[in-house]
C-alpha cells in the first residue's frame, strides 16, 4: 500500500479545479452563444407594404362586422359621407392590433443591420404605436400634413435593446420626433375607393431636438372611409445627432437604416 504525498495530493486538487473551472467554462460559454442565438433569432416584421396594410384594415373590418353581426364586411362609410376625399384627416389609433407579428395598426419605426461576433447578421426593428398627425386635402392636392410619434414608446424585436435606444434617440429630453410637410403633394388625379397612388412627401423631420430636410416616398389608397398611407426611405442616424447602440457581443452596426411608417387616416 502506497501513500500519496503531499504534492500529489497538491496536483490532484489543482486538476481536479482546472477540470471544474473547464466545465463552468463550457457551461458559461453555451449560456453566451444560446443567448446570442436567441438575440439573433428573434423575429424581424417584414418591411411596411402598402398591399399588407390594406389587407390588415379589411380582415380587421370583416372580424369586426361579424362580431356585430352586420350584414356587410366592407369599409363604406355612411351614405351621407362627403364625396371624394376633401377635406382634414386625422390618424386613428384605434383601428387594428399593434405587435411584431401583427402590426395592422398605425406605428412609426426604423430598422438597423447588425453583425453580431461569430453567429451572424441580424435586422434590430424598432417601432411606436403613439402615433398623432392630420393632413388635409384640396382637390388633387395634400395642401398640408403634421405627423408626430412619441418615441418613448418604442419597442424592439429583441427587447434587451430597449433602453439602449431611449438612450441614443436622448427620449428624456426629446420624446417626440416630428415629420411636417413642406410643399404641397400633388396626387395627379382624385383617388376613388380602392385606388392606390404613389407620391413623395418633401418636407422636415425633427429627432433629438434636430431638424433636417427629408423626401420620403408614399403610397396610399382610400378604402372606403379610410385613407391608408405607408412610407420607407433610408436616413443617416448621424444627421440627427443619434450614435446607434454599442455591445461587445456587436461586431458592426450600420449607421443608417430605414424610417418606416404606416399611418391610418379617418376624416376629422
């Protein structure tokens, strides 16, 4: 019978950590790519489309008039509704459901490419349900047009992003980012029930306190009582004083990235 002496007993104790400092190691590493996978893997909403709001508003419509057991599923307004589309707008947030999965409600929001160490690029997507605005018709002519949306709302695809972005919009000091027009849209012909128009918006957009000049392409369409509006143009954060977020598990960010909005309009 052999005896161990007290440096193998030493060595022993030393292996014996270094195999457990190995395995919380491993565990700890796993836990760190689940959680960048998971980052990685949450879902990203499809770009704003025109065609995808209008069928939001008219399954909304339909669920409704079922639910009032209404003998029609579609958008007319009264009879005694003014004709055309003359006249002020308002934004109605109080039409269709606001989330990721299914946002046939009106919002406002960005989008940011990430590339994320060692598992891959992915989409950061925030958006705001508090949405306010008008606009105003005359004729063929959208003669004016204010939208404001109160950012302190946003909500991201993933949302350990969240606060990250209250701090880079600075929403404690200015919670609510503008977009007015400058010059009047010309929409060429008055749209009827069903048609769709594409024009582009001139005017200015304000984040952080900051105003800059802004062109965004439109489309639109009137659906029944309602005038839809969707929108999508690329900015640079830059421009309006904003540094995107930083992490160390983030590789790159880019520094620019679209301003989406989808805006639903009933007369005043």
């Amino acid at each position: 019978m052999t005896s161990t002496g007290p440096e193998e007993k030493q060595n022993g104790s030393n292996r014996k950590l270094w195999l457990i400092a190995a395995a919380v190691g491993g565990v700890v590493g796993i836990v760190v790519i689940a959680g960048l996978v998971w980052y990685l893997n949450q879902p990203v909403p499809e770009e704003v489309s025109l065609e995808a709001a209008v069928a939001g508003v008219q399954d909304e419509t339909t669920t409704t008039a079922a639910a009032n057991d209404e003998s029609t599923t579609t958008t007319e307004g009264p009879s005694d509704a003014p004709a055309g589309i003359d006249g002020a707008w308002t934004i109605d947030t109080t039409i269709g459901e606001f989330s990721f999965e299914e946002a046939t409600a009106s919002f406002v929001g960005f989008r940011i490419d990430e590339v994320l160490g060692s598992i891959g690029a992915t989409q950061a997507v925030g958006r705001t349900p508090l949405v306010a605005g008008e606009l105003t018709v005359d004729g063929t002519l959208i003669t004016d047009a204010l939208i404001e949306a109160d950012l302190t709302a946003i909500v991201t695809n993933a949302s350990r992003r969240d606060n990250a972005v209250q701090r880079a919009l600075n929403t404690t000091e200015f919670p609510i980012a503008t977009f007015e027009l400058v010059e009047p849209i010309d929409l060429g012909a008055v749209p009827q029930d069903g048609e769709s128009f594409a024009v582009t918006g001139v005017g200015t957009l304000t984040i952080n306190g900051i105003t800059q000049p802004l062109e965004i392409p439109l489309e639109g369409q009137v659906t029944g009582d309602l005038v839809i509006v969707v929108g999508s143009v690329d900015i640079t954060f830059a421009d309006w004083d904003v540094a995107v977020p930083e992490s160390p598990a983030v590789v790159s960010v880019e520094d620019h990235g679209p301003l989406e909005l989808q805006l639903i309009f009933t007369r005043s």
